[in-house]
C-alpha cells in the first residue's frame, strides 16, 4: 500500500492520525508541507483526490486566514491554490492518501484515515 501523510509534527491530529497508521504496520510516506512547500498545481491535485473545493481544505480559525489582507476570491481554485502555496500553515491537516485505492480524506478526527485504508 501507498500512503502519504501530509503532515505537521506540531499539530496533535496530525502526530495521532500517523501514530494510528504506524499501528496499522504501514509506513506511510511523511509528508512535511511545511518545510517542503507544496506547489499550488498539487494542491489542486489535493483538492480534487479529496473531491473538495480549495476553500474547503483552509483552515479558516488559523490566525494567518484571519488577518490575511492578500486573499483571494474564495471560490478561484487557480488563485486560492497559488494563495496556499505561500500560506500553507492555512492547508487542512493532515491530509492522508492513498494511491493503491485513489482515496483521500483529512483526517480530522484521526480515526477518519481509516475510511481510505
């Protein structure tokens, strides 16, 4: 099985939604967006495995959403993507996909990743 955590090691869901994929016996590939920024046409790829619209992976009680004045239109992929690219604290967390099935969810709570096992 292919996995992938988009991970953040600071975030609670994010260390417990891998802690409970390691229990599995699968080792996920670890994806730390924050450091190895995402380009916006793979956040877009996020977007569409998830079958959500960009404005519905932001997190929008994150500070960096709330004081934003350089947002854009919340219903342009293009724009709101390229926006992520440069803000992605404000991307949903984590993220968990699977390549073997072309399932992804965000698992929020954790115990959702188990939906795409």
């Amino acid at each position: 099985m292919h996995l992938s955590i988009y991970h953040n090691p600071s975030c609670s869901k994010s260390r417990k939604a891998l802690s409970l994929i390691k229990d599995q016996g699968i080792k996920p590939e670890v994806i730390l967006y924050l450091k190895d920024k995402l380009s916006s046409e793979k956040i877009k790829y996020l977007g569409r495995i998830l079958d959500l619209e960009i404005k519905d992976i932001l997190r929008v009680n994150e500070k960096e959403f709330k004081t934003a004045n350089d947002l854009p239109d919340l219903n342009d992929n293009d724009a709101l993507s390229e926006w992520l690219e440069a803000h992605p604290k404000v991307i949903e967390r984590p993220i968990i996909v699977n390549y073997s099935n072309g399932k992804a969810v965000i698992a929020r709570p954790p115990e959702n990743l188990f939906t795409v096992l």
